[in-house]
C-alpha cells in the first residue's frame, strides 16, 4: 500500500527510550518525514542527557520499511493475506474470542504481551482478561526475564519492591554485579558506576559472572564461578557473615523473621568447599567475602544471569538474605538492586500483566484482593486462579487446551525457549491475534489476524524504570497509515465483546484509574496494605497529565510526596511488616551434561542490538559492531569439537539446533558457550538460538532457564565464504547460510555455501549473476577470479554507480567491509574504485577503518589501532581525545582499554 507521508512538527518532544529498563528521558527533534534528531533529555533524573549508542540511534529507526500499517486477514485454505478495515479486524476477532469462550469456557482463551506495552496498554489487557474474560491467561514476555525477581521480592518483602533507586550506585563504597554485563546492557548505569570509580578510586567493584565480559574491564575482582552456582556463593556468604560477626542483630531480631531456616539451609561456613563448588580461587573467594563483610554501603546488582535459571527465585533470595542479615537495606548506598531488561517490566508488574498477579500490586490468590479489584472495576466475574505462565502457555496452546491467543508487541517464536515447540503451537492455534509494529515477523507467519499497532515515536503513555520512576512516553509522530494505540485496540475489542468500562476519552483516563485502584483500600488496617501507591497523581485531566514529570512511587495522595528509596522507616509489605528470611537450599540445574551434550549453553544480548532487532536491525550504525551471530567458546573447546575461530558451526541440543559463527573472545571458560538471543528467521538462515534453549522453568516464579543449556558443537561443512552488498535484495536460495546486515543505502549478506564450483568453468560467473538476477549480457560487470586460491570477486555497475558486490573465498576470512559499503554512498565510481574492487582493498583515498568499535562516532578498530600505536596513547580517556571513541555513551571504553593492551603486546613482540 502507499505509505502515508508524515507531517513534519520541529518542536522538541521530551520522552522516554524504548529499550532497557533504565527508562533514559530522550530529546526528539523532527527535522522532515525520515530524518529524526535524537539526543539526551539533561533534565531527566535516570540519565542526566546521557544515551547509549541504542538510544543514540533512534532517530534511525522511526521509518516505515516492513511497517504493518493496516489490519490484515490471513485466509485459512490459501494462506494469502489481504488487507480489511478495522471494523472487519475487529469483528473477528471479537467473534472468534466469543465462539471459543462459548465453547470451551473463558480459559480456552490467552492473552501474551509484553514489556514493550505501556502502562495504560498493560492495564486495560488485564482488566479485560481477568475481570471481564474471567481468566487470569494473561502472561508477558516479562515472564523471561524479570517473574524470578518478582517472586522474590514477594517471598522476602511481602510485596514486589525494588527498594532502590539510581543514586545509590553512586553513593556505594561497594558494588556487586551478579548475572549483569552492565557495561553492554545497561550502559547508562554502568557510567554512573565508572564514574563513581573515578572520583572515589578505594570503592571496589566485583563482577560474579562465569563469563569475563566487557563489565569485567572495570572490576577489581571478577570471580568466574561455575554456571547455577551462584546459590551455594551466597550461602557461603551468608555463613560467613554470621560466622564472623558481620550480621546487624538488632535488626534481624527487630524487623525479620525465619533467619535460623535460611542460615541452617547454607551451613556451616566453608570457603574450601564453596570454591570447590563454585569452581572459583579460593583466595578470591574468601578475598570477596571479606569485601562485602566489611563495607557497610555496598550494593548488589543482579539481572538476567541471575534471573533466568530453573533456581532463579532461590538465587534472588540468597542475595536478599545477605542484605537482610547484615541490615544493609532502606539505607543511602546499600541493598539489593535487581536491574530490569525491558521498558516497561515494572509497569506491567504494576497493573498485573503476569499471570498470577492482580493489578496494583494486589494478589490473585488473596480472596479479600479479589474482591477489592472486582469491585472497583465493577467487573462481571474476576479470575479466580493463577493462569498459565509463559512456557506453559505455549504447551497449553500445543495441546489444544488453549484454543485462541492474542499476542501483542511481542515474538515469542524467537525468544521462547524451545522456539520450534512455539512454532508447533501456534500451527496448531485455532486463533492467532497479532497486534505488532512489523508486518513480518517469525510469530507474525502464524498470525490468522495482524493488527497494526503504534510504533515508539508514535506511542503516548507512560513506562516505569528499574528505580520505580514513572515517565511519560509522548509521541513526536502521527500514527502512520491506519495504526492504533494499543489501548484503543484493547478497547475496541472489548466493546464488542459486549463489555462495558472500557468507555476512555484517553490514554490519561486509563491512568487516572490505574492511580486511583492504587490507593484504594490500600492500608494497614484493613490488611491490603500495598507499598505501591500512587494516589497522589490521580485526577490528572489530559494536560495535566501531558505535562507529568518524571516521578517515584509510592506518591501517596496523603502527604503528595514521593519516596527514592525504600524501607527507611523499615516497614515490609508482609501483614506484620517483617521481612523474611527464605531458605535456598542449592540444587543443581534440572538438565545436566552428558557425553552427547557436553557443554553448558549461556544467552544473552550484545551491545548493539536488541531483542528481536525488530528496531535495533534498521539500524546501519548499530549494524557495524557485531553483525552476525556467535559462538563464543574456550579455544580447548573448539579444538575437541573440531572447529575453528572463525568458522561456522552448529550448536545443538535436545530441542533444536542453530548456525553460527565460532569465535575466540578470551572471556569463556572451559565447558561454557555464549550465544547471543537476537538473530532470528528474518535476518539469517539458521540463528535462531531460542530453538536449542532448554524449556525448563524455576518452579516459583516460571522463568526458563536460559543460562544452563546442555550443548554439543559441531563444525558446519561448506566449502566456501563470502558476502555481498547489494540495493536490491539478492536471491538468497543461491547459499547454504546467510545473514543479512542493514547498511545505509544497500543491504549487505554474509553468505556461505556448499556449491562445488568447477576450476574448468566459469561457474562463478554465472552463479555470481544469477544471484544478483542479472540477464543482460552487456551488463557493465567488474570481475576477478583466482581459481587456484578460491577466489572470486565482482561487482555490478549502472550508469556508472555500483548496484551490487559479491566477494567470495574458499577460507573465512574475507576483504573487508566498511571501504566497499562507501562506494554505495557514491553517485559515481572513479577509476581508483574499480581497481579496489579488483584488488579486493581501498588505494588511494580509501581507507579501511576495520570493524565498528563506537557506533555512537562510527570508529573502527583499525583506525583506533592506528592512533594508539601512532601516538603511542595509554588510556582510553587519551584514546577518546584523539579519535573521539568512547565520548558518547562509554560503552566502548572497555573495549578501547582492551585495545590499548593489545597493542601494545603486538609492539613489544616485535621489537
């Protein structure tokens, strides 16, 4: 369809970043239809103007390729798609929700979301599924990475807090970080951290994480402890803490209960065996329990490392207990500090998006909850159980027993463990509903009926950060082509179920409720007291609530006044205001190893990309860093598995297999494999990791187990590399794998093939151009082909502008590609491009400036190397001077100090 064209506005527009749960205020300036500044909002308190290279980048996401941009029906026999109105959209979906209710009963029905939905989208999706539907089948994608934080919150507090807020980083004398490569995924807080480091250099960092990742950079101690160890860690800790007289008595005696079950769980302190358990240097280990023993403001960061694993709710609890015993809780500079992934987590967890939760904090299973949440919705029926978690959904689904699901903003085909059993689910799913931003999608292909939805420049409401701010998402774009909120969608559908409270003037109604079931009967003497409260934004009317600043709850509307940091008046959400103590006895990851599957599989993202690069893979700036997937593994490893740095390799367990390249970072230890989670069916062949990833969840809280996979790795036979950047795309048939990677004005594919190409024809020739489907014969064709070394170059040239490059060579390691994507930024190639593309390297004014090292200035690493050596520069602040790498976001600067050692160890070998 023709894409609308976007009136231009060029105030600025104060809103908030899309990406993780840092929640950064971003200044976005429209400059014409496709061009978007961005820049940070120095007035926001998450960020101070700061944004990581995602953040930066933004301004390159906001266009309309591959946009969903009307309703769309899937026809069941022919599988063709055509486009309806939204009143057809909406009647079927409507319909085929109450067919299947009629039929089978409210929980034959499901609802996935996601943290990517804002707070009034999240709160009207549980409003109509529990307190309308009638079942509690509502559950987000939250679920896979924060539901182990959740639960132990709740266990430990009564209720999910995060008591923290971001100042306190700054505040510590002590930071742990556990599970959390902070400097790539939440780069913005791993600034503030650094740059506490810098002003007061005695703080300590310590990085718990089986992986040195670029976090370790700036630690002072890393321990590397094995893989689903980290409760026998804290329990070790927590041994030696009472053992050696660093517990606060009077406040375990004073405002917590069940610390002899959780002391008597961990034992007795033995820093032999615990090293012994964990794998780690028993100096080391007894070097980190004294730091923490010592150090009064000290806080513990933990995130996804810990989170995802079939022990996930234990861990959180054996960090939570350490702080508990020694009283380091409610206190400037110290407590437990659980890092969120997405957006919105928290505010989904707010209005109850997961499945066994209510809204405003209330709980499903609580007889009194329900019928408070009933009430002020005056709601037909409420949910009366918890409903089905993530993974189990998707079973549900499979079986038959869940016979319809509406899935929003969300892709669970590539980021559900076991991700073919997804696929199976949703083949099988009488009706599949998709509400999504992009047409095509690896969930999208199952979809009966897609819904357009809004995309972030075009969304308003509000999001909740990791530290409990509220900022409002304000919308700087109008919705392109037929898009609707999210809320709106919701409602729509609602109505013609026949339910009525669904009737919003706005998005800033829907708050207002939200705010106003936050206070309601919320208070301790009738037994539903709630931290979580904001009362004191209710009655917000549009303006009021356009101009809201970013605020923390609770804000009640008692004392109007917000709190930063929580249990200061050491008042827990558990009926008699104690926190407690849980008992974690270690136990080891439900799946272990064995001579089939002998390595350990450990997830997770990278710096440059997000989820399911959905957005971040528009991006030419964030394509440059890394551009396709890895392996990472120890060198020992590859060598017993048979392959090489830089070859492709299969990894593969009991639930799938993907395809990716092997590579050497010096950060894995023996048995371990890191790979990361974006790449999926869109943008490569075979990378789609959540296919290999273990199903099993923690049995609390339902989180998978993404960090503890068994795996086997095996070499990929092709007999030949290349890659190939082209305007249009190539027919990608003509390899055997392939990755494509968004460049400025082309596209470029890393390929590789099984093709048998015959010395004594001209088989690469032909194959070259049936690839770019070129049949003129005159066409004006640059071509090189070495046949005894396997190589093969050549380029496609109209009018005098190249359209197309393909680079093809027996070995992996191929010319590279940064000089051959600036001919695509030229209108003419000179007679010095052409003999570059012969020679396969720049001359003359060409330079290779190698692989991106800063995205935010587009710095590669050949041109950092070059300044390091040249200028003989010894720290990454000289480096930033020089080249400017690293003066935006810092993300890079633990790589910038890595390649200053580097080179200088290259130096020193060869003098």
């Amino acid at each position: 369809m023709t894409q609308p064209i976007i009136p231009i506005q060029t105030a600025t527009v104060k809103t908030t970043c899309p990406y993780c749960g840092v929640g950064c205020g971003v200044n976005a300036m429209p400059k014409s239809a496709t061009e978007v500044g961005i820049a940070g909002d120095e007035s926001h308190p998450s960020n101070f103007g700061r944004l990581c290279v995602k953040g930066s980048a933004l301004g390159e996401t906001v266009g309309l390729e591959g946009r969903l941009l009307a309703p769309k029906l899937r026809d069941r026999e022919t599988g063709s798609i055509s486009e309806v109105s939204w009143d057809d959209a909406i009647g079927t979906v409507a319909s085929g929700f109450s067919r299947i209710i009629a039929e089978h009963g409210p929980d034959a029905v499901a609802f996935y979301v996601s943290g990517q939905l804002l707070t009034e989208d999240y709160y009207v999706a549980n409003k109509l599924m529990k307190g309308y539907i009638g079942s509690a089948n509502i559950d987000t994608n939250s679920r896979l990475c924060m539901s182990s934080s959740v639960a132990g919150h709740k266990r430990a507090f009564g209720e999910d807090l995060v008591p923290m807020n971001y100042e306190d980083l700054e505040l510590a004398d002590l930071v742990v970080l556990v599970g959390s490569n902070t400097a790539w995924c939440h780069p913005i807080l791993f600034q503030r951290i650094v740059k506490m480091k810098e002003t007061r250099p005695d703080a300590k960092i310590v990085v718990i994480d089986p992986r040195y990742t670029a976090t370790c950079e700036m630690a002072d101690l890393h321990l590397p402890l094995k893989p689903g160890s980290d409760v026998r860690l804290f329990n070790g800790l927590l041994a030696y803490l009472a053992e050696h007289g660093a517990s606060d008595a009077a406040f375990v005696d004073t405002y917590t209960q069940g610390f002899d079950a959780a002391l008597a769980a961990a034992g007795h302190a033995d820093l032999a065996q615990t090293a012994k358990d964990c794998k780690l240097d028993p100096h080391d280990l007894t070097e980190f329990y004294r730091l923490f023993a010592r150090t009064e403001r000290m806080v513990t960061v933990y995130s996804q490392g810990v989170n995802q694993s079939s022990a996930g709710t234990d861990k959180v609890n054996s960090i939570i207990n350490c702080h508990l015993l020694t009283g380091r809780i409610g206190k400037p500079g110290m407590g437990p500090f659980s890092f969120t992934g997405q957006p919105n987590a928290m505010g989904g967890r707010e209005v109850g998006g997961l499945a066994n939760t209510l809204a405003a904090h209330l709980e499903l299973a609580e007889p009194v909850h329900r019928e408070i949440v009933q009430t002020f919705w005056n709601a037909p029926t409420i949910a009366t159980r918890a409903g089905l978690k993530a993974v189990e959904l998707f079973d549900a689904i499979e079986a038959g027993r869940v016979k319809a699901v509406w899935i929003m903003g969300t892709n669970p085909v590539v980021s559900l463990p076991d991700g073919d059993r997804a696929k199976r689910a949703l083949q099988r799913c009488e009706l599949v509903v998709t509400s999504d931003i992009i047409e095509k999608t690896d969930t999208n292909a199952f979809a009966h009926v897609m819904l357009p939805a809004l995309g972030w420049s075009e969304k308003d409401g509000t999001v909740t950060n990791s530290e409990r701010r509220i900022s409002r998402q304000r919308a700087f774009i109008p919705a392109p082509g037929k898009a609707r909120a999210d809320w709106r969608i919701i409602c729509d559908v609602a109505k013609r179920l026949g339910f009525d409270g669904f009737d919003y003037a706005g998005q800033h109604e829907i708050f207002d409720e939200h705010a106003r079931l936050s206070g309601y009967r919320n208070d301790a003497a009738t037994g539903v007291y709630r931290a979580f409260d904001i009362g004191g934004l209710v009655g917000l009317d549009r303006a009021r609530y356009d101009a809201l600043q970013p605020t923390q709850w609770p804000l009640r509307a008692a004392n109007n006044t917000s709190l930063s940091r929580l249990f200061e008046d050491r008042r827990f959400s558990h009926v008699d205001g104690r926190a407690r103590f849980v008992a974690t006895p270690p136990r080891d990851p439900v799946n272990a190893t064995d001579e089939d599957y002998p390595l350990i599989l450990n997830t997770g993202r990278v710096r440059d990309q997000w989820h399911t690069m959905t957005r971040t893979g528009r991006s030419p700036k964030l394509a440059g860093h890394i551009s396709e997937s890895f392996i990472d593994m120890h060198p020992q490893d590859a060598l017993a598995c048979g392959v090489r740095d830089g070859e492709l390799a299969r990894v593969k367990s009991r639930w799938g297999s993907m395809i990716a390249r092997v590579q050497h970072s010096g950060g894995m230890s023996r048995g371990s494999v890191f790979v990361p989670i974006h790449w999926n069916d869109q943008v490569a062949s075979d990378a789609r990791i959540g296919a290999v990833v273990n199903p099993v969840v923690d049995p609390m809280s339902g989180e998978p187990e993404f960090k503890h996979t068994p795996v086997s790795v095996e070499k990929f036979h092709v007999t030949w590399h290349g890659f190939s950047l082209s305007r249009d795309m190539p027919a990608l048939d003509m390899a055997t794998h392939w990755t494509r990677v968004h460049g400025t004005r082309y596209m470029r594919y890393e390929l590789a093939g099984r093709n048998c190409f015959d010395a004594a024809h001209d088989d690469h020739h032909d194959w070259a151009r049936a690839l770019f489907r070129i049949d003129d014969p005159h066409a004006d064709w640059i071509e090189y082909e070495d046949k005894s070394a396997g190589v093969y170059r050549a380029a496609h040239v109209v009018d005098d502008r190249i359209e197309s490059c393909v680079f093809i060579s027996e070995r992996p390691d191929l010319p590279a590609r940064a000089w051959l994507a600036s001919l695509f930024e030229k209108d003419r190639l000179e007679d010095d491009d052409r003999v570059s593309l012969l020679l396969g390297q720049p001359i003359g004014k060409g330079e290779d400036t190698g692989p991106t090292v800063c995205s935010c200035f587009g710095v590669g690493r050949n041109t950092i190397c070059n300044a390091i050596r040249d200028k003989n520069l010894k720290t990454a602040a000289e480096v930033t001077a020089c080249v400017k790498a690293g003066g935006n976001c810092g993300s890079c600067v633990p790589e910038l100090k890595k390649l200053i050692v580097e080179t200088e160890m290259a130096r020193l070998s060869t003098v």
